[in-house]
C-alpha cells in the first residue's frame, strides 16, 4: 500500500512539474505549430521515461528492471536540469518585469523571450552529456595531504585510500568496480577505507557485482562501515557478504594497528540514521573507543555521514573520513547539503578533529555529475611538531 502511494504521489508531482516546463517554454519559443507538437509530444515522453524508472524499482524480474532503471534515470537527469533552468530564467523574466515597471522601460524584448525559451532544452540536453561522461568514466585519484601534530615518525607519510558511496545497483555493475579497485591497489596505500553506501539493491541480486571488493589489497587490509543505504538494502545480510570477501566491517568498534615501532587505532561507527532500521546498531563514537590504548596518538574514525563529526571531536579522534554528500553530485543540489551536513566536500577542521568529506567514488539516481568529480582520496599523513 505504501509503495503504491508513493507511485501516485510522485505520478502526479512529476506530471504537474512537466505540464509546468511545457507551459514556461513552449509558448514562448515561437515554434512553428509541428514544431510545438512535437516540443510537446517529447517533453511527454520524457515524463513517461521519469515514470518508468521508478516503476523499474517494483520490478522483479532482470535484466527488465534495470533497463528500466537505466531509462528512468537518464530522464530524472535531463529532467532535473530542464526544470532548474526553467526555474531559472523564470526567476529572471519576474526580475526583468519588476525593473520594467520601476524604471518605465522595456528592454524584456519578444525574441529574448523566444531564443532563451529555445536555449532551456538545449542547456539542458548539454549538461545532461556532461554530466553522464564525468558520472560514468572511472573516478579520479585525488590526493590529500593531512598535518598532525605530534604524529609519530614511523606514520609520516602512512596512505589511506578512502573510496565511498560506489552504490552499486541498476546502473553501477562489476565491470565499474573493477577499474576502481584496480585503481586503489595500483596507490599501494598501508590502509583502506570504504565509508559506506556501497550498494542499492539485495546480496542476491548484487554479490556478483561486488565481488572485486574481495581484491581490495593494502598492507592493513581493507576496512567498512555502513552507510543508510546498506540498512535500505539489508544491512545484516550485507554484513555478512563483506566479511565473507574480506572486508573487515567495524560496527562501534576499534582495532590497534602496529606499524612498525608506532600504533595507530582504526575505528568505525554505523551510520548515523542506523537506529532507525537496527536499534541496536546506534551509531557512537565513544563506544567505538571504548577500552583503546590511551598513548595511541592518531585515532582514524570512519563514519559514513560528516554529521557524526561533532560526537567524534568530544571522543578524541584524530581524523574523521566520511562520504554521503557526494559533494552535491550536480546543481543545485550542492546548496542543500548544508542543510543536513556540517561538511560538503573536502578537508575541514572541527575543533581538534580533521574531517575528510569524499565527494563519492560512484553515484546515486541518474548518472550525472557537475562541479563535483567522484574520486578515489590518497590521504596522506604529515607530521606536525606537537604544540
């Protein structure tokens, strides 16, 4: 009942917002009449493909629920940036109409109208391109160089790869995963990081997909923490399926690293809205630290969401690596990351505590990203003389 609610709801959301991109552009791009019927006859099968992604997500059977995924979200994409730009030179026309009325002129002309109105698909179709090329070629390495003072000798120069937010599904397969864990070993990094959101869909549907995961390789091994979309997906069966290939998934939990004559500790939280799926998956920085040797100078926290930064900073950790925002993925939805996180993108300070925020080495929904690259992170550890 539920599923079939939210059909309808987003059925008649979509139709509205289509009937408005119509309504905005058509009229004004002075079009021939076959032109404005066939204007008219795209932008509904455009909302026809948007409807069938989603219906793609109720259905069973494969290889047709993907591809009907695959539709679906190359539309919700192009979509999203016909709507936006809708919005937008809308935004503009009101501003022009109040300047003309405050200062008694007109420079709003009927063919600015019209050509803007004629851009809007255009734009729209480009970006959409665009985006797909960043979204789908294999992530690139970005390297972050982290100071910390105080920082045992023997830990100068320690690497972290940190891959985040793969989502594999619909649209991400084995074939994407390959070159990404290709890509990681190649860094030859002493640690591994996978901040979660690993998967969308069942182990069933999925475990052949993520069997690279299983090649992951570094001198400390490969370490994982949950992300809300492992609980969307089955986070206990999931669980199991990366301890089986290898990975060590840390649930509140912490392990003492030797590397060489120094330590390290490498803790790892579930995700910050896991209660609500596992009660007894509550997500908490100083339990993960519970009973942890106290002259161990870094601390490395993995916890999905950067919201968790602030618990982490009062149980003394060191450097908190983080995924999630996928840095905003593609405009606009960069600005209401902010809403919900205290980081987008990057490395930040939070009192003591570095927090390192990936943009994501995958994606989520369509396949597109602007302004915000997927990477694979080098972190680099640096020592800083302590105070």
């Amino acid at each position: 009942m539920r599923r079939i609610k939210f059909l309808l709801t987003f059925v008649a959301v979509t139709v509205f917002l289509h009937l408005y991109i119509a309504l905005r552009l058509l009229p004004d791009a002075n079009l021939s009449p076959a032109l404005t019927h066939l204007g008219a006859v795209l932008i509904a099968a455009l909302y026809g493909a948007v409807v069938l992604g989603v219906i793609g997500r109720f259905v069973k059977r494969q290889p047709l629920a993907d591809r009907l995924t695959w539709i679906g979200m190359l539309a919700l994409g192009l979509f999203s940036s016909l709507l936006v730009l809708t919005l937008l030179r809308d935004v503009f026309l009101l501003c022009a109409f109040v300047v003309e009325a405050l200062t008694h002129s007109a420079f709003l002309t009927a063919q600015w109208r019209a050509e803007s109105a004629r851009a809007v698909p255009v734009l729209a179709l480009l970006s959409t391109l665009v985006g797909f090329f960043n979204a789908r070629r294999r992530a690139r390495v970005v390297t972050i160089d982290v100071p910390i003072a105080g920082l045992p000798p023997e830990l100068d120069g320690f690497t972290i790869a940190q891959i985040s937010d793969l989502h594999v599904g619909a649209t991400i397969k084995r074939r994407y995963i390959d070159a990404i864990v290709d890509a990681v070993n190649a860094l030859s990094p002493d640690l591994i990081a996978v901040t979660g959101d690993v998967v969308d869909g069942s182990v069933g549907d999925l475990n052949t997909h993520t069997a690279p995961l299983g090649r992951l390789s570094a001198r400390h091994g490969a370490f994982l923490v949950t992300g809300n979309h492992e609980y969307y997906s089955g986070a206990a069966e999931w669980i199991i399926e990366f301890r089986r290939l290898g990975l060590r998934v840390l649930l509140n939990e912490h392990v003492v690293i030797d590397h060489g004559s120094a330590q390290l500790i490498v803790a790892g939280i579930t995700d910050y809205t896991a209660p609500s799926f596992d009660p007894s998956h509550h997500s908490d920085p100083l339990r993960a630290l519970a009973g942890a040797p106290l002259d161990v100078v870094f601390k490395l926290l993995l916890a999905h969401q950067p919201r968790s930064a602030h618990a982490a900073a009062q149980a003394g950790f060191t450097l908190q690596l983080s995924g999630h925002t996928h840095g905003g993925q593609f405009f606009p939805w960069n600005f209401f990351v902010p809403l919900q996180q205290p980081f987008t993108a990057g490395l930040a300070k939070l009192e003591d505590l570095w927090v390192y925020t990936s943009r994501g080495t995958g994606y989520w929904g369509p396949p597109k990203r602007l302004g915000a690259p997927s990477e694979i992170t080098r972190l680099r550890l640096s020592a800083l003389p302590a105070a």
